[in-house]
C-alpha cells in the first residue's frame, strides 16, 4: 500500500527464544559488539553496528541505495527486567527529515516524542515502545520480553500489541561449522507479518524481505538464501488469503441492478445487469435479468466501472491484493528484482496469488556509487545495449533508463529498442536534461521534478543524490512562459512524449509536515491499523526553515500549474503513483482534478485511456467479449471522483473479491457492506 518510506516495517521487526520457553535473559549475557550488513540486490549498501556496555546499548544504522537512504543513531538503557527506561534516536530518514526521537520511562509514567509530536501515559508495568524511526536492532531486544509473555502476545506503546511465531527451525553451515537458526513472523505491528531469523542464542541472524536483507557480518553470501526465505513466507500467507477469500464460483455470474460507466459517452448507463462466464463478459442486460444456475449479486444501484491501471507500479505480493481490492487490475511495473517478478507474475497469472495483470518495464541503471540496485546495472553503453536484447528476449514490452545512467548512451540505447518496437521511458541521468532525453526519442518521462529540474539546476550538479528532490526548492523562481521552458514542451509535443507525472508524491514531498496528517490520506486514515496512521503524519523533506516551508509549498503549486499547462498544450498525462498505488492512486486520480480534468474524463483515463495507451484491446471498458476486470462502486464518480475510493466488488478476470471480507485481515475497517450474493 504505502512504500517503505519511513521503514515502518523495519521498527516493527521482533526477534525471540523459542515460544513457550519461559526465559528471561539478562543483558549481561550480550556484552560487546556486533556488525550487520545491508543487502539490496546482491550489493552490500550498508552497515548496522551495536556496542553493548552494561545496560546501555549504541546503535550505528546506516545505509544508501539509490542515493538515499537512513542515518540513524541510538542509545537505549534497559531496566533489569529488559525493558527501555532511556531511548534517544537521532539522525535523517531516507528523504532527508530530520529526526528526534524519544522515549523515557519514569516510575509509571512512560512519555515518547517522535515525529508526529509528544504524548505520555501511566502504565502499571513496563512496556515496550514501538519506535518510528529507528534500527530494526530494536527487534531483538522485544523479542526477549514477548518470550515471556503469555502466547507471545504483549500490548506496546504507543498502542496495539503484537504477536512472534514461530516459522520453521533451519541451519547454516560457514566454514564448517553449522548455525542453527529459528525464523519468526510477528504480526500486529503493521498490515502484514514481518520476518526474521534468530540463532539460538536467541542473537539476531537477519531481517529477511524479498527485496532486502539485514545480515550478520560475515554471512552475506546467504543473501539470495535469505531473500528466498521471505518470498516463501509471504507466498504462503498470500496463498492462504487468496484460498479463503477469492470467489471463483465457475458457473455465470451476474450483477444485478448497476449503472455502467461509459468511456465514450462519459456518462453513466441506465439500470442494467452484467453477465460474466470464465473470465469474460457475457450479457449485458436488464436490470433485473437473471437466468438458471447463476450466481447473482446485488448491485444495490451502484456504478460498475472498468478496472483501473496503475502506471507506476513496483510490483510485490503484499500489495498486489490491495491494489486489486481498490479496482486497479493492471500494474504497469517501472522497475524490479527480474527474478522475483517473474515468479511473482507467474503465480498471479496462474491464480495462486491475487493481483493485477502485469506489463513488465526493463529497469537498466548506470554502475556507480548511487546505482539503484535493482534490474541490470550497467558499465557502458554495449552493456546497455545488451540489457536492452536481454529484457527483449524475456517478452518485456520495454525498458527504463534511471539515474546513474550516462545519458550519452541514451540515443543508441533507444534506437535498439525500438529496433525491437519496444517502449522506452525513464528518469533523466545525472547531467544530462529532460531537453536531452527528449531528443533521444523517450516515449514517456518519468516523474515532473525530474522534467522541471532541467530549468533551474547547473550542468555539473548531481541529481544521484538527494538533490533531485531538494533543488525542487528553486522551482517557485521558474517562468513558464520563458523560452527554455516552452522549449521543453514543444520537445514533448515533436516526438509525441507522454509524462508519467506521480503528483501525489511530489504533494507527500513538499506538502506534508511533520505531526499533520497526509492531505491524500484523510478519507481514509481512520480506517488503518495505528502504526499506518502514524506513518501519515510524518514528513519526508527537511523542512529547516519558515523559508523552506514556504519554498516547497510554492515548488508544489508550480508543478501543478506545470502540469496544467502540458495537458493545455495536449501532452498526454499518464497516471501512476510510485507510493504503492491502492488508496493513494485514487488520491492521485482526485489531484489531476487541479490539471482540467473532470471525474468522469477521470475515470476515462484511469481505465480506458490506459488501456489503448498499452495496447490491452480487450481491457478498458464494460462490454460483451472483454475482460471481466471492473469494479462497483456505491457512489457515482461521474459526479464525484471521490465514489472511486468506496469499493465493494472487484472482479479481476471473472474472480470477484470483497474488499469488506478481506480488509480485516489487514487491519483495516471495511469501507462498504458486503454485497447480498444468491448461490
């Protein structure tokens, strides 16, 4: 749903003893040093090192891929029972906001301050605090009190409780000697389970993801074993979700009682039914119609509406379902591990797991210092070249150049893949501009700050770095009506360039503030799990100052005004997210409303748009022959875009899901009644 921005998922990482073994292990028995290393795509990016002296423990956390990433100190103090009485983090999340985090625990009063502000509470026993934006070492630590614990349940601030269970039991071997190992999920913390291994003595191994790991030093080599470990576990809770949940009836369908939405007309249709047999539509007709052997849903009136396409995507088990559930049906993927997502698609497209129909982008970065560690990494431009034949060979409809691409390369680049008919889109390498990108023959740019940076920064600046997303503090001095900018525009309009904006993170960028809650969030933040709503009220830039504050306001308003202005001038908009899509794709759908748009033009873009953009014949909109992906709505987004984010049925290929069934399992308040379905 939400991209691990603030590494939410991260904090809420536990380690433990064996459950059931009522142990309590003193800090004395962890004396010393530990080192960790941090994993992403078989490149080591960073450490974690812990010094534990008495009952003080220091944490050095610290790590960039892409450019980015967090610099994090602490210092915790234990009581002698093993829970914090002293924890102070300091340092910069990923995007640069500063943090100041703490807690203290005195008599029975525990008080924390984090981003979101301060807060107390009096408490009869010591309890852990669930951190915001600190290591995941932390984990380890809890995991020793959650043992202890009656079913390895315990309530933590500053709410909700959380859940260790045990996985499977494994082992190592290194250099001849056999490390055993116990892997844990705990549950509780956030919309899904997190995993981890510990050894035996009850020490951190690793925190495992498919796309990261956290591992001992000295056992990097196990990375692709570990990464496997999470695909596995997150597979397999998916798997089971998908059982329970995914009504594959297989007989006909039919909704009775809905209104269609018409991508031609704009306008919603009279009363009508729809028919589905296998994974097509089959009839559309009366409103009341029904025949034999039929499973019937009550449409109640709403509108049905085809299934949406979320254009920046980075495909992943765990939002893949939530992407379904909020009526996107296509992902188009902008860049990924190659090996997990081809598994991951397979198992969506053989039903194992729920998810939208994938179109695979080809992600090729430049090797340097801040490569993204994702796709192919490559040295020059015949590897280049060669990842472009790669990703052909694979069946990928087309490639994305990133940032530490040279941009020298791109002509020659774009001119192989289109030797192939393949896409081509992208970032604008580091010292080069948009202008450049352009002349090379891009079919689509990638992000307007990387687009508008080519108008205020200097030909030696390097936007590998945080600065791509900083320097948009100069956009508020751009005059759109100068000559280097409708330069540009005209360039778009030459070689028939589309733009793949993501405006809701640019507003999460330079509009949220720490302790306010996210804009696009406020429809639907009451309905998350704690640890979600607190995420949203977080900042990502560094707001230092009343003039920064300022700055990155104004930089929003010119990037919208921006934004207008190409969809005046005919540059076709195309709409994705990179914030996980979900609820915030409908967030970023209600934005365009500032561009021109109307909802119903809206709901057009979203869905039938998108799918002549891509190709999909078959997809798009609701009629006899076509895909069964569309979804039904309570409301009527014709007249309020906002009905988009109210969803009660989804049918993705003739499977329906309920999101109200489903969202629980999330942690999250349904939003709709569950459908009146006759079998």
């Amino acid at each position: 749903m939400r991209p691990s921005i603030f590494f939410l998922a991260l904090v809420a990482l536990f380690l433990s003893c064996e459950p059931g073994k009522d142990k309590t292990t003193s800090l004395s028995d962890y004396q010393g040093n530990e080192t960790f290393s941090v994993i992403f795509g078989n490149t080591v990016v960073g450490h974690l090192k812990t010094q534990i002296v008495g009952d003080t423990i220091a944490v050095d956390y610290d790590y960039k891929n892409n450019g980015r990433g967090p610099t994090m100190k602490e210092t915790l103090v234990l009581n002698p029972e093993g829970f914090p009485v002293q924890w102070q983090i300091t340092g910069n999340t990923t995007f640069g906001n500063d943090v100041d985090e703490t807690y203290t625990l005195s008599s029975q009063k525990a008080a924390w301050t984090d981003a979101t502000g301060s807060d107390s509470t009096n408490i009869s026993s010591p309890h852990w605090y669930v951190n915001q934006s600190g290591s995941p070492y932390s984990v380890i630590l809890t995991a020793r009190s959650l043992l202890a614990a009656p079913d390895q349940t315990m309530a933590v601030l500053p709410g909700g409780s959380l859940r260790l269970t045990e996985m499977e039991r494994s082992s190592i071997t290194q250099d001849s000697t056999q490390l055993d190992l116990i892997t844990y999920a705990l549950s509780g913390a956030d919309m899904n389970p997190s995993y981890f291994i510990a050894d035996t003595d009850h020490r951190l191994f690793a925190v495992i993801s498919p796309r990261f790991v956290i591992v001992r030093e000295g056992f990097e080599a196990h990375e692709k074993d570990l990464r496997a470990y999470a695909e596995r576990y997150s597979t397999e809770r998916f798997e089971s979700i998908q059982k329970k949940y995914a009504h594959d009836y297989g007989k006909k369908v039919r909704i009775t009682n809905v209104r269609i939405f018409d991508p031609k007309t704009l306008n919603i249709s009279d009363p009508a039914s729809v028919s589905v047999v296998e994974d097509r539509i089959a009839s559309i007709d009366g409103p009341d119609a029904t025949g034999p052997d039929e499973v019937v849903i009550d449409g109640k009136g709403g509108t049905l509406v085809a299934g949406m396409y979320e254009m920046h995507a980075h495909t992943g088990d765990e939002g893949a379902l939530l992407n379904v559930l909020a009526g996107i049906t296509t992902f188009r993927d902008m860049g990924n591990d190659n090996a997990v997502l081809e598994e991951l698609v397979g198992k969506i497209e053989s039903g194992v797991l729920a998810g939208p129909r994938v179109h695979r982008l080809g992600f090729i970065e430049g090797k340097s210092d801040y490569s993204a560690n994702n796709g192919i990494v490559v040295a020059s431009q015949e590897e280049a070249l060669a990842a472009v034949d790669t990703y052909h060979d694979m069946g990928y409809y087309g490639v994305k150049l990133y940032n530490s691409m040279n941009g020298d390369w791109a002509p020659a680049i774009v001119a192989r893949a289109h030797e192939y008919g393949m896409f081509v889109c992208g970032h604008v390498p580091a010292f080069s501009n948009a202008n450049a990108m352009l002349a090379a023959g891009f079919d689509e740019m990638t992000h307007i700050n990387q687009t508008m940076l080519g108008w205020v920064l200097a030909p030696d600046e390097d936007t590998r770095t945080l600065l791509r997303l900083t320097a948009l503090k100069r956009l508020p001095q751009v005059d759109l009506e100068s000559a280097p900018v409708q330069k540009t525009l005209d360039l778009f309009l030459k070689h028939k360039t589309a733009m793949d904006p993501t405006l809701t993170i640019h507003e999460v960028l330079m509009k949220a503030r720490n302790g306010e809650v996210w804009e696009g969030t406020k429809d639907f933040i009451d309905h998350m799990p704690p640890n979600e709503q607190r995420g949203y009220k977080v900042a990502l830039a560094q707001i230092a100052s009343e003039e920064d504050d300022k700055a990155y306001k104004e930089a929003y308003d010119k990037i919208v005004e921006t934004l207008k202005l190409m969809k005046e001038k005919g540059i076709f908009i195309v709409p994705g997210t990179d914030l996980g899509g979900s609820f915030l794709y409908h967030r970023e759908l209600e934005l365009y409303q500032q561009l021109g748009y109307s909802p119903a033009e809206l709901v057009k873009l979203a869905s039938y748009d998108m799918a002549q953009y891509m190709g999909d014949t078959d997809s798009g909109s609701i009629a006899v022959g076509k895909l069964a992906d569309f979804f039904l709505v309570p409301g009527n987004p014709v007249e309020d875009i906002k009905a988009i984010k109210t969803i009660a049925l989804v049918s993705r290929g003739g499977v329906f899901y309920y999101p109200t069934e489903i969202y629980p399992e999330f942690g999250i308040k349904p939003f709709t009644e569950l459908p009146k379905v006759r079998e």
